[in-house]
C-alpha cells in the first residue's frame, strides 16, 4: 500500500500541542499522539484548526446529534478533515483537540 506523509499547512515555528493562539487569532497546531491515516491513504501527524466561524456552529446544529457529535462536527469543519476521518481520531488526541481550542468553542 503506497502511502504519504502530509505535512499540514502551518507557521513556520514550529509548535507544541497547546500552542497558544497567535495574536491575530489564525491557527492552532496540534501535533497527535496517533498519526492518523485518511480514507486517501494519507498520514497525518498533526493537524492545523482555524478559528471557528458561525456556519460551522449552523450546520452542525443542523447536521443533529449529541453535543459530542456537534463538537466533532465543527472541529472537522475547523481543521478541514472529513467529518468520517474525524471520527477516527484517537481519544487522547480528541482531549488534546479540546483543551488546545477550548477559548475558541467556549468551553
């Protein structure tokens, strides 16, 4: 099976999970503790969120479900993965997501 690495578009710094929010509120960085190969075959080793925006909140809130379902919802939206290969992420990295975006989401 012919996989690739695929290195999410990031700032040049290279940062930590948790990473503080830049001052102009553009990305968090999230290295996983899993790497997760997609439905295209492709290893991701950290994945890239960008501020949330209303629609994000909109069409999970129309996609129904549980709180947990939603969530995941807009953090796929967020980080631009399918929603399905969201799913895949593993519990830990699921945590590390949530802190790391927390300010973002409210919680």
């Amino acid at each position: 099976m012919n996989t690739k690495t695929q290195t999410p578009l990031a700032p040049q710094t290279p940062q930590a999970p948790h990473a503080p929010k830049e001052t102009d509120g553009s990305v968090i960085t999230i290295t996983l503790k899993r790497p997760l190969t997609n439905q295209a075959g492709t290893i991701l080793t950290s994945l890239v969120f960008r501020e949330p925006e209303v629609g994000d909140a909109i069409d999970a809130e129309e996609a129904g479900g549980g709180e947990a379902k939603k969530t995941a919802l807009v953090l796929s939206a967020m980080c631009g993965l399918d929603y399905a290969d969201f799913r895949r992420i593993a519990a830990s990295d699921f945590n590390l997501i949530l802190d790391a975006t927390a300010d973002w989401l409210g919680n």
